[in-house]
C-alpha cells in the first residue's frame, strides 16, 4: 500500500512539473478566474446602473430594482441557463493536459517510465479535477465579494461569506473538479483537438438544451437526466421547469457518478490501446 501512494505521489509530482513547463495551470487557471469575476462584475454593474435609475425621483420603471441571491456568485461559471466561462475554461485545462502530451509525445514516455497507465491516468484527472476545484471555488468567492463591490443597492441582501454563499460556491466547485476530470478521460478516448474542443463547447451550449426538443420521449422526462441540467440543479440555481426524479442531493450524486463513469471509460481505453 505505501508503494502504491509512493508511486502515486511521484507520478502526481512529474505530472505537475510537465504542466509548469508549459504554462497550462497559469494560463487557464488566470482565464477561468478572471473570465469568471468579469462576468460577475459586469452583472453587478449593470444592475447598480437600472436600480440607481430606478430609484431617481420622477422615474417610473416597469420593473421593480433586481433583487439577486446568492447565486450570482456562480454566474461567470455556471452561466445563467447554460454553463458559462469558468466551466467551460476549465474543462478546457483538463482536456489540454492530455492533448498536450499527444502532440509532443510525452505520454508514450511516461507509460514506458510506468507500467501503470490506470494509475497514471487516475493520478491525472485527480490533480486536474483538485486543481479545478480550487481555482472554482476562488473564483465564486472572489466573484461574490466583487459583484458586493460593484453592485450597490443590488447587492445589498448578498452576503458573499455567508455559510448559505459558502456552500453554493462549495457545490459548484465539485461541480467543475468533476467536469474537468471527465475532460481528460474525454481527451484521452478522442485525441483530437480540434473535436474535443467542439463537445466541450458545443455539449453544454448547444445540443444538451436541444436534445430534450429532438428526441422522442417526452421532453422533460429526458432534461431530467441530462448531466449539466442536474450540475444546475445540485447547485441550486434555477431548474427551468425541470420535474426531476430526485432532490437536489440525488442530481449530485447522479452528475458525480456520470462524470466518474466517464473517467473509467478514459482510464479502461488508455489501458488497451497504442498510445505513441
């Protein structure tokens, strides 16, 4: 058992130096961040600037000033209806860990230095899926802080380090480590960029909102399995109209268990093909 976490720690270790050298954990981890409380903060700026009108003597608005909750801490990374930059970035960094080593060939190096390509493999979507996980949960916190800063009276009733806030920037947080850590496996099965790039964007954005309009079946009944619809919903954030077939816990469990399959397709393939 100690060999095995020798092994792992080392492997862990060689991986982290490979993504120094190249810049992935600077370079998507600074995008995520600061695409993540951009977003935030134009949010926050655009409803200090209605409810500051709003609230003008001698001005009628049709609407009453925007009252958000807690959940706008989320909204450079979850998006609002489909998932936003943060997700999306990060994802992007799990993915690039792999394709990386497929241009340079670095991974039929590795597995020459290690039998284990399951072990390697598991090691690597753990470090991905950590590193997301962090840099989510950053991000929410600093998103929730900023949007507070910028939001005026909006932002009057969030409290961004309240327990309430806490545990949606915590959940969100899971939501993207697994995410990015089913990117690898996602990476590793396809192997080309320019296609993994395409289900990474395409996936949430595009074809999850249609697929339940373009299957037979009952269009609610299939948005209530869709992984992202249930990430939303674990989360906390709006549903849609969604009737799902359990709580918010079962949509986490449900979403965690879809992206650990996933990772176990990547690591059982990785296992069985040439890798060169």
């Amino acid at each position: 058992m100690n060999t095995v976490f020798s092994n792992a720690a080392n492997i862990a270790r060689a991986e982290w130096t490979k993504w120094r050298s190249i810049g992935i954990p600077l370079r998507y981890g600074s995008a995520a961040v600061g695409l993540s409380i951009l977003i935030t903060t134009l949010i926050g700026l655009a409803m200090n600037q209605a409810n500051t009108y709003c609230e003008q003597p001698g001005k009628s608005c049709s609407k009453p000033p925007m009252a958000p909750s807690e959940s706008i801490v989320t909204a450079g990374i979850l998006g609002d209806g489909t998932p936003g930059a943060g997700l999306i970035t990060l994802m992007l960094l799990g993915a690039t860990t792999v394709l990386v080593e497929y241009r340079y060939g670095t991974l039929g190096t590795a597995f020459l230095a290690t039998p284990h390509r399951g072990r390697l493999m598991a090691v690597k979507s753990l470090l991905v899926g950590a590193l997301a996980f962090v840099l989510a949960f950053v991000s929410a916190v600093t998103s929730g802080l900023v949007f507070v800063a910028v939001s005026g009276s909006a932002g009057d009733k969030i409290s961004p380090l309240s327990a309430q806030t806490l545990a949606i920037c915590l959940r969100t947080a899971l939501v993207v480590g697994l995410a990015a850590a089913a990117a690898v496996a996602l990476a590793t099965v396809v192997r080309n960029a320019m296609a993994v790039v395409a289900v990474i964007v395409l996936w949430p954005l595009v074809l999850e909102p249609l697929l339940p309009s373009m299957l037979p079946g009952g269009s609610e009944r299939i948005a209530a399995l869709l992984p992202f619809a249930n990430a939303r919903h674990y989360v906390g954030l709006s549903d849609q109209g969604i009737d799902f077939t359990w709580g918010a816990s079962g949509s986490g469990i449900y979403f965690t268990a879809l992206m650990l399959a996933a990772a176990m397709v990547g690591t059982w393939y990785v296992r069985r093909v040439n890798i060169r």
